[in-house]
C-alpha cells in the first residue's frame, strides 16, 4: 500500500526546548 | 487513539483539495497527509505503521488527559533534562548609542559591574554549573557590554578554568551594538569561548541613524556595517532589526543592501526582525511612543508574515515556528544585573518586586511573584497553541497592566499567523533554523 504520511520535519527532542527560551528585548530575544 | 490536542491541521499548498499539512506545536513536527487519515484516526481505522508513526511524531495520543497531564509536568521536566546552566549577564548599563527606543531607557547611566561583583558571579556560576551541568552558557548584555570587554575577558578566562577543571564546556554570546565588535576583538574572545554575535541594525542608513545614532547624534550605520563585514568571518553575526508600524515596509531594503555589500546568506548567521516594544512611563525613553505593547496589535500580523517572507526569499535564515518556554519559568537560567541582583528576565531588570535575589544572599522563592502557573488552567491547557505561547509573555502583561495577573492570551495572534508560518517553514525547510 502506498504510504500515505510524508514526513517534512520530525520536529525537536524536549531538550532542544531548551535551546529556544523567549525572553524580551528586541534582538536580545533571539534564542541564546 | 486519539489526535493530540496540540496539533493544527491546516491545508497543503501542494494539493490543497485532498491533502493536509498537520503541525504539532509541542514539537514542531510537520507531515503531508490526505484528509481522510483524519477520519482513519477517528474511526480506528490506521494501519499499524502509520499509528506507529504519528504516535512517534507527536500526532497520537493514548489519552487526552494524560497528554495534559504531561504538558502541566512539562517545565519540570525541562528543569531535569537541563545540563546547561545559563546566565545573561548585564555588564554595563552604560552606552555609547543613544537610541529612540532604549530598552533600558531610563535605567541606563554609568553603572559597570565591579571586580567584586564579578568576583561574587563567578562563584555563583561555579556552583550552579555544579548541579549535574556539562556546559556554562552565558550571554554578555548591557547597556552595551563591549564597554566592558575587559571584564568579558577577564570573566571567560576564570570561567575557563573552571570550566576545564569540572570537565564542563563554556561558550558565550554578545548582544551588542555591534560599533565595538571590531575584528581584533573577536579574535581575541573567539579562543574564549565566544559562540556568536547578535547586532541590531534598523533598516537603512535613513532609519537606523535615525533611531540608533551615537550620542553625538552622529549616524552608527556605516560603523556597524564595516564591522560585521569584517567580523562575519571569524564569528556567526545574527542580524537583528526592530521596527515600527511607520517603518517597517522599508525593512527589506536592507536586505538588499546587505546582499549588494557582499553580505550574502551564507555569510549571516542569521536575520530577525521585531516590532520595538514599548517600555512602562516609568522606564521608557521620555519621548517615544511608537512601541507596541501586544501582539494582538492587528498591523504586527501583517508586519511579521511580510518580513519574515521577505527575508526568506532573499535566501537568509531564520528561526523555524517552534515550542517557547518563557525563561522565567526554568530554573537555572538567570538574568544578573550590573550590581549583581538576580532576575529571571531581561525586562524586569531594575523593578525591584521582581527581584528574585542576589549574588550575595543567593535566589529566593519567585513561584508567586512571577505566576508561574498562569497557563496551567484548563482553557489554556485545551488551547492548541499552548506550546508555542505558554500563556503569552508575563513582561508584555506587565508593560501593558501594570501586572503579570491571568495570561497574556495569543490566541487571536496565533490563528492569524501560524498557518502562514508553518507553510513558510516547510517551503524554505532549508533555511529555517531550530536555534
């Protein structure tokens, strides 16, 4: 049967969470 | 079986009669499926692979109410896996610019963080980045922290050794002006542990000298665009820009201008503009009202969506749609004031009810203080968006009420954005980045 879910983007370990922390300031808010 | 309650289903813009995009915002996962497999998942009627599959992305859930459950669990569970201990460290509240928009705004003035103070920090780190870390993360933050290079330096050597000793890595970043950050600089602080650089640059010369002059009124532009020229090949240099609803469609301009200079995409680390946010009367630069205060300000929707297509097909990288937790709310990341008061963000720096400690007394107890458990409620718990938004930003509800009570609900912002934005996401998959 052909498959009929393609995927795009696997999408992110819990941990790379940690790598996309919003905080303000304009440009400083860009993840560290 | 069921469909996560944190997925969106939008259409594919391949075939948008029969097939669907699903988006997971816990996770930022996207597939292409038909639209009956949504009908397969409410029936039972997936086969075993593809069950396999969707349950693996994030799409399938045994339980709803578990799912929930883990979701309220969630910051908790960040805390756990986190081996970083990270602190932005505001060196300076001195600048050599005089921006319209100041963030610090009246907060601002000549007060630099003392040997002593950096003396208290370095132990304060030292024994965060003991509790079961593998690396230290800082990010030097003013006021304009090359001001203060020295310290930079001084710091990251001790924190090297340290760092070397406990067998952790370091690495830091700059959020700078960027008319400092000369090219002998950054070969001096690459060895250290400099991992990038992020410079605000407003459009062209017009604006940007316009909003971000020195403080003799003389223009910054051509300074900070030598300088990134220059420094792009020692160091990744994410461009950053803020904008206001007057001036924001002049914004790609700079784009081109940037490519014209020999700026290109591979040589940018990355572009991201923001609208300016308005700071309290209190903070805010006396004659400036140009900010905004919420994202529910219907031109931010047309402002976001242009730019950020814009920007992408120049061919320049930007941040991918993905989960934001507030950085309030994880435990060992910290925001250090000059005189070594402890915060939990950037925005709260100088409001003292929200001071959270100090080097010299250690951090107290912010649950209360800050609401940490605004979003954990059922309307927001049911609420698709939830991963990507977490109740909205406490700072903007403060700025904006004058307290972070209830929510800062982007409910209305998320359903005019976010289809967009995943389709952007999966048509230029090549330039977005997850960090």
């Amino acid at each position: 049967m052909e498959k009929r879910i393609v995927i795009l983007d696997e999408g992110l370990d819990k941990k790379d969470m940690l790598d996309t922390i919003c905080c303000p300031g304009a440009a400083a808010s860009t993840a560290r | 079986m069921k469909l996560s309650e944190y997925c969106k289903i939008y259409r594919s813009e391949q075939d948008p009669d029969n097939s669907c995009v699903l988006f997971s915002t816990k996770n930022a996962a996207k597939i292409r499926v038909p639209a009956s497999i949504i009908r397969d998942v409410e029936s039972q009627h997936l086969s075993d692979d593809e069950q396999t599959t969707l349950l693996k992305l994030g799409f399938l859930v045994a339980d709803v109410e578990q799912e929930r459950a883990e979701m309220r669990a969630l910051m908790e569970e960040l805390d756990a896996i986190n081996n970083s201990f990270y602190a932005k460290v505001v060196l300076n509240l001195d600048c050599n610019l005089a921006c319209k928009y100041c963030f610090e705004g009246t907060r601002k003035g000549q007060f630099y963080m003392t040997e002593e103070t950096v003396d208290r920090l370095i132990g304060f780190i030292k024994n965060g980045s003991r509790q079961h870390k593998d690396e230290i993360s800082i990010t030097y933050y003013g006021g304009e922290p090359l001001l203060s290079s020295g310290l930079i330096v001084d710091m990251s050597r001790r924190l090297k050794v340290i760092a070397d000793s406990e067998r952790l890595k370091y690495t830091f970043s700059l959020v700078t002006n960027g008319t400092l950050l000369t090219p002998d600089l950054a070969c001096k602080l690459k060895p250290l542990g400099l991992s990038h650089a992020c410079v605000t640059i407003d459009g062209l010369s017009d604006i940007h000298n316009t909003y971000r002059p020195f403080r003799s009124g003389k223009g910054s532009f051509d300074t900070i665009l030598g300088n990134v020229k220059d420094v792009c090949n020692i160091i990744p240099v994410q461009i950053g820009g803020n904008y206001t609803k007057a001036n924001f469609r002049r914004f790609p301009l700079l784009l081109d201008y940037l490519m014209a200079e020999g700026l290109t995409p591979e040589r940018v680390g990355g572009v991201q503009f923001y609208p300016v946010t308005q700071e309290s009367a209190e903070f805010a630069v006396s004659d400036f009202r140009e900010g905004c205060i919420s994202l529910g300000e219907p031109w931010l929707v047309e402002a976001w969506l242009y730019l950020r297509e814009e920007i992408l097909r120049r061919g320049y990288r930007t941040t991918k749609v993905l989960p934001m937790p507030c950085v309030m709310e994880i435990k060992d990341m910290f925001v250090i004031n000059y005189n070594g008061d402890i915060y939990k963000c950037p925005g709260l720096i100088g409001r003292e009810q929200y001071c959270v400690g100090n080097l010299k007394s250690g951090v107290n107890d912010y649950h209360q203080s800050h609401n940490l458990d605004n979003w954990k409620n059922e309307e927001c718990l049911a609420c698709s968006y939830l991963p990507i938004c977490f109740g909205g930003c406490r700072y903007m509800k403060l700025v904006r009420d004058g307290n972070m009570n209830g929510i800062d609900c982007r409910r209305p912002y998320f359903d005019a954005v976010l289809e967009t934005l995943v389709l952007q996401d999966i048509k230029y998959a090549n330039q977005i980045q997850s960090k």
